[in-house]
C-alpha cells in the first residue's frame, strides 16, 4: 500500500552536488522516521540521515556537514542534499520510512533505489 519513489540519482564529479528526492503515498507523518540508506557493491548497508516526524535529524559521521535531510509536509517528499561529493558516497541509495508495529516494533517501507556514482 506504502510506496515511495526515488529520484535524483546520477553521476557527479568529486567535490559536486546532488539532491534526492523521496516521494511518500500518504502523510509522511504516518511515519516516526524517514531516512536515507545507501549500500555500496560488496558492502552492508548503512544509515546515511533520518529525520523524525518532529523534526529531528541524524546523519552518519562519514556525511555530517556535508549531507542535509530535510522534508516537505505539503508535498509529502523527503529530500537528501548531497554537498562536496566524494567517490566513496558511490551507492545505490535507499529511501526508508518505519512504522511502530506493536510494542517496541516497527516495520520498514523502501524504495525502489536510486544510483549515485561520484567519479572523474
């Protein structure tokens, strides 16, 4: 029932910019937390921002000062400014939203994936 759409994704060179945009079907406060992921070829996937339903913000020490999450309540959309862009951001990047479930649970919602290649 949940979807989210991913967009934004491309080739950047070292030191470029981009945005993500996730795109939820319904409030995006129907979520306690929406984030971003991103799994590299060969690697675990990791949490790279969240943002609560309140506002509140997380971000991976490897993205801090230069990555930005942010929302837009209206339009029902996440975002990822992605700044100073280095080749080991390369990902595929994930859109994610949870829901509680019971008590002390929660079920994840994901996108489809968007690629984002940083290199010369």
């Amino acid at each position: 029932q949940v979807q989210l759409v991913e967009s934004g994704g491309g080739l950047v060179q070292p030191g470029g910019s981009l945005r993500l945009s996730c795109a939820a079907s319904g409030s995006i406060f129907s979520f306690y937390a929406m984030g971003w992921y991103r799994q590299a070829p060969g690697k675990q996937r990791e949490l790279v921002a969240a943002i609560t339903s309140t506002g509140s913000t997380n971000y991976s020490d490897s993205v801090k000062g230069r990555f930005t999450i942010s929302r837009d309540n209206v339009k029902n959309t996440v975002y990822l400014q992605m700044n100073s862009l280095k080749p080991e951001d390369t990902a595929v990047y994930y859109c994610n939203a949870k829901k509680r479930l019971g008590f002390n649970g929660e079920f994840d919602y994901w996108g489809q994936g968007t690629q984002v290649t940083v290199s010369s």
